[in-house]
C-alpha cells in the first residue's frame, strides 16, 4: 500500500466517523437494499415460472404470474424508496457537520492562511466540496450495497441452478476488474485537477464582478476575459478527459461482459454442461446473467465516484487541519490600563525575504494618544496588526500593561482593543446592528445612538427611510465612503476599550465632516491609549506624539512642535503637504 492509498483509506475512516451516529439510518438503508437486491434475484428467478405459465396457461398460473409481477415490483420499489430515502439522510447529515466544522475552523484561522487563499476558494470548499464529498459518498455506498448485493443475489441463483456454467461467467470476471482499476486510476487525478480549476474559477469571476468598477475604467475587460476564457478552457478540457475516460471504460466493460454472455451461451449449448436443465430454467439462468451488466457496469464507476468524494473530502479535511490562531495564553484581565511597550519587534511576513519591521522599540504611556505617519508601505497598518496579534511576531516582545501579548487570552486580548481598519467591512444586516455587532449586540439602543452621535453618523442615518435599522446592503453598499468610515469609528466607540486603533479612520471624510469627528475624537482620546494612522497630517496635530515611520523603522518621535522644529522626516512631509494643499 502506498502513501497515497493509505491516506485515502486514512479519509474513508475519517469519513466514516462522521456517519457513524445515524448507524440506525443506515441500518435501515442496508435493509432496503438487501430488499431491492432480492426483489431484483427474485425476478430473473421468476422467469422460470414465467416459462411455466406460458407453456401450461392454467387460471392458477395465470394469477400466480401476474401476481408475482406486480409484488416482485412492489417490493424492489420499497427497497429503493428505503436506500435513497435513508442514505440520503445520513449524507446530509454528515454533510451538514462538515460544513459547520469547516466553518468554524476558518473562523479560527490566523491572518495569514486569508491572505494565502483566495476568499472564491475558500468559500467554494463550503459549497461546492463539501456537497461534492456528501454526493459522491452517498451515490458509492448505494451502488456498493444496492448493485453488490443484487450481484451477490443473481450469483447466488446462478451457481443454484448450474454451477459449471456459472464458472465460464466467472472466469471472465478479473478481465474486466484489470479494465476497471485502470479507469478508476486516471479518473481519481483529472477529478482532483477539476476540483482546483473550479475554484479559480470562482475565485477569477468574483474577483471580476466584485471589481467590475476597477475592470471597466482600467480597460481590464480584455485582460479578465482572456483569464477567465483560459480558465473555462482548462475546466472545459479536463471534464472532456474525464468524459472521455468514463465513455471507455463503460462501453468496454460491457463488451467484455457481452463476450462472457456470448461464451456463455456457447458453453450452456453444450449437452454435457446444460445437463438435465429445463427451458424454464434455462431462460431464467440467461435472465440472471444479463440481468448482471447493469449491476456490473455500476460497480465498475464505483470506484471514480469514491475518488471524487474523496479527492473532496481530503480538501475538506486538510482545511479543518488547519492550525487555528494560537491562543495558549492565559492572562485575561477584565480592562488593562492600556501601557503598550514594544522592545526590539522584528516582523516579517510569512512568504516575504525581508523585514518588514526593523527592531521597533517604542513605550506608550496608558491614555497617550500617538499618530503614526510615513509613507505608504512603511509598515504602519503591519505594526499595529501585531497588537491584537493578528500575526506573531519573529523576535522581540510586545506588551500591554507590562504581560506580553502572547500570554493574554486571544479573546481577552483583543477585547482591550477597538480597531478600525483600512478597509471597512460591514455586514449585510441593519446600521444598528453593523454598530453594534459581535459582543456588542447586547448594547441597549441609546447606546448605539449615543455612539453613532459621537462618530457624526447619526445625522446621515436619521436620514436614511428606516433610520438605525435601515439595512445597509452587500458589505454596506448602500453607503458613501465617509458614511461606512463614520460607522466603522462608531462601532469602535461602542466598545469602549481601553486601546482605541484607527487606521486612515477619516481619510475618506471631507474636511468639515473631518473637523468633527476630530473633535468627536479628542473626546474619546480622553482615558484610553490611541493610536491613529493619518495620511493628512492636519488630522493628527494635536496628538500628544507623532511617530514617524519609514521603510519599518520609527525614525523620528516626538510633539508636533518638537518634530516641525527638527526639521526632519516629519518637516519634510509637512512642507510637501503644505505645498500640494
Ligand atoms: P499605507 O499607508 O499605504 O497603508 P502602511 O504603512 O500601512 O501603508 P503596511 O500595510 O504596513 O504599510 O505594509 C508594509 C509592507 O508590508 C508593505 O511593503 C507591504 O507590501 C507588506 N505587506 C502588507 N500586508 C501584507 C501581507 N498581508 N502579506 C505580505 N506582505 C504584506
Ligand atoms: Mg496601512
């Protein structure tokens, strides 16, 4: 067994676990094929009576005949109800708890497996893997025990009723399974290249449709038609391989098992082996033998249908393998002071040769408030990610209140911490509750309101038809730039934590609106430690620090006055904005 094959087996069992609380209605699916499997013996049986019938038409043949027609029927019509009704509910059992698991797994994963996904993938893993593991297993273990059993029935009757000619069948047998292992091989990788062609695909259309502004006034239409035109192309040619495969395979092993008849035949023809059978039980025999093909040609793609659920549930599996955020600390204080302190920090990303921060040494006194500016990519939005530990640092130690960050509780941690971002998110749901979401949902209304009131958003969403509970559309689409931005500060000061982060809070926010939320700001700034990231310098002047950053290292530190007097970095920045406004 190689490594592969042990995996794959490592998978079944993994799958299995997952199947094994509905054993009942498994159970009851086994007993509905074993149903249908005899049902479907039971007719090529009853063949030979039909024979019977025909040959001596008595009145009790006749009702005995059309009686066994429609109750042989009945009963594999009950055996098929039970497998597909009773599978099919383990299967979207399993399915179910695959998805809840993948999905809270992600939810715990740390930053950096985000920016190495593409968001289509991911999602797609949720979609379209998770069904794919639930559809292929189902369909195997139905054709398994429903065609498997109704092989085992038909041999069964065969060897009953004339063992030798059931011998010349069997020989025949291994021929067709070297036929099968083959087309069962080169289905199991074209279907595994399918899968991660279909999630580009997602991920490529997304990201065009998202980004349609982008694609248009950039002229990418072109350039995101080739891309998706190659991609289709790709998913298009692999479905044709494995199209091509299947086509193969099925017809070859049904000629193979058509020559089996055929020598069958020839053999059964024969005086010595047919021996004293009757004509009744000769049809029957040749009932039972085509009978066989389907069951054949169905066990025969078994193997492809396992492949896939399995190529999927690898997938599925891999990303619930995934280590989740590292959350080994067990400090968890109730609200810190706020004192950060940061000693030699060196961070880089993970794929990245270099570092982005260079030995950043820097104390934060608890209730300072300090603006970062620099350039862009200097590394001020990297710094402050590392302070709710959205990446771990390489060397170094950061700490709040004197513990470093590591030994906090993750949740606790990040609970001293309100933090608005670069990139604003909002949730498909009510202004109210895109303030007050995730722990704040509790938050009685006037505290929303007085939180919306401070962050200036109030007068937009008294505005708006259904004022704090107007829903805000996909990712808040509904609002300007300045109104998401104002909801973002909003929900931050409903948090009402100890550390207050804003990344280019207001850069999106005219100057009035700015002069504002300025002053909103200065308020809040008031008993809590806040850092701002500002581009527009005259935002940030009344900071008791500005810290400069260039190319991941703070190279100046000081009072507006202090820095403008130095005539440095600082200085440099001021004249050139100065000058441009
Ligand atoms: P801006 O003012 O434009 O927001 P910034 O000072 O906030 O810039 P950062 O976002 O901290 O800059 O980026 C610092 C450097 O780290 C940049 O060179 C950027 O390319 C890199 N970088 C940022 N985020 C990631 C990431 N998720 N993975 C890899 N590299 C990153
Ligand atoms: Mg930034």
């Amino acid at each position: 067994m190689n490594q592969a094959e042990a995996s794959n087996w490592q998978t079944y069992g993994r799958l299995l676990k997952y199947a094994k609380p509905f054993w009942l209605a498994f159970s009851l699916a086994v007993v509905g094929n074993v149903i249908y499997a005899a049902a479907s013996t039971g007719m090529a049986a009853a063949m030979e009576f039909v024979i019977q019938a025909i040959e001596n038409p008595t009145p009790e043949n006749r009702i005995l005949i059309t009686g066994m027609i429609v109750g042989v029927f009945a009963l594999r019509g009950l055996g098929t109800f039970m497998s597909d009704y009773f599978i099919a509910y383990v299967g979207r059992h399993v399915v179910n708890a695959l998805r809840n698991q993948v999905f809270q797994r992600m939810i715990a994963l740390p930053s950096r497996y985000f920016d190495n996904n593409a968001s289509g993938r991911l999602v797609s893993k949720l979609t379209f893997n998770v069904e794919q593991v639930s559809d292929a297993t189902t369909k195997a273990v139905t054709i398994i025990l429903r065609e498997g059993l109704t092989i085992i029935g038909l041999l069964g009757f065969m060897i009953y009723t004339n063992w030798k000619l059931t011998l010349v069948f069997v020989a025949i047998g291994p021929l067709i399974g070297v036929v099968v292992n083959y087309a069962s091989k080169r289905f199991r990788k074209i279907s595994r290249r399918i899968q991660s062609s279909m999630g580009d695909i997602t991920h490529i259309s997304s990201e065009a449709i998202t980004g349609y502004r982008v694609v248009r006034t950039f002229g990418g239409e072109a350039y995101e038609k080739k891309r998706f035109h190659d991609m289709a192309d790709r998913v298009m040619k692999q479905g044709l391989k494995m199209a091509s495969t299947q086509a193969i395979a099925t017809p070859v092993v049904q000629v193979l098992v058509a020559i089996a008849i055929a020598a069958l035949v020839w053999v059964m023809l024969s005086p010595e082996i047919r021996g004293g059978m009757t004509t009744g039980e000769l049809v029957a025999f040749i009932t039972a033998a085509t009978t066989m093909a389907k069951p054949i040609r169905q066990v025969t793609s078994v193997h492809a249908k396992i492949q896939k659920g399995v190529a999927a549930a690898h997938d599925v599996f891999g990303t619930m393998d995934e280590e989740p955020e590292r959350d080994d600390g067990t400090w968890a204080p109730k609200r810190v002071e706020g004192a950060i302190n940061l000693e030699n920090v060196c961070f880089r990303y993970q794929q990245q040769a270099d570092d982005v921060l260079h030995n950043i040494n820097l104390d934060i006194p608890a209730g300072q408030s300090v603006a970062l500016v620099g350039r862009s990519g200097s590394g001020k939005s990297t710094l402050v990610s590392l302070l709710p530990r959205f990446y771990d640092y390489q060397s170094g130690e950061i700490r709040i209140d004197d513990h470093p960050v590591n030994d906090f509780q993750l949740a606790a941690l990040r609970a001293q911490i309100a933090l608005v971002t670069q990139n604003v998110v909002l949730f498909n749901d009510t202004i109210a509750a895109n303030i007050a979401y995730g722990d704040l949902r509790d938050k009685p209304r006037e505290e929303i309101e007085e939180a919306a009131r401070k962050a200036h958003a109030l007068e937009f969403i008294e505005r708006m038809p259904n004022g704090l509970d107007t829903m805000v559309g996909d990712n808040g689409v509904m609002l300007s730039g300045g109104q998401r931005q104002r909801l973002a500060i909003a929900r931050a000061l409903l948090k009402d934590a100890p550390i207050l982060i804003l990344d280019e809070a207001t850069s999106a926010l005219d100057t009035e609106s700015e002069r504002y939320i300025q002053e909103a700001l200065e308020e809040v700034m008031k008993g809590r430690t806040t850092l701002v990231i500002a581009h527009r310098l005259s935002t940030i002047e009344k900071a008791d620090r500005i810290l400069v950053m260039e190319s991941g290292r703070i190279v100046e530190d000081g009072s507006h006055q202090e820095l403008l007097a130095a005539r440095g970095a600082y200085f440099q920045l001021h004249q050139m904005q100065f000058s441009e406004g």
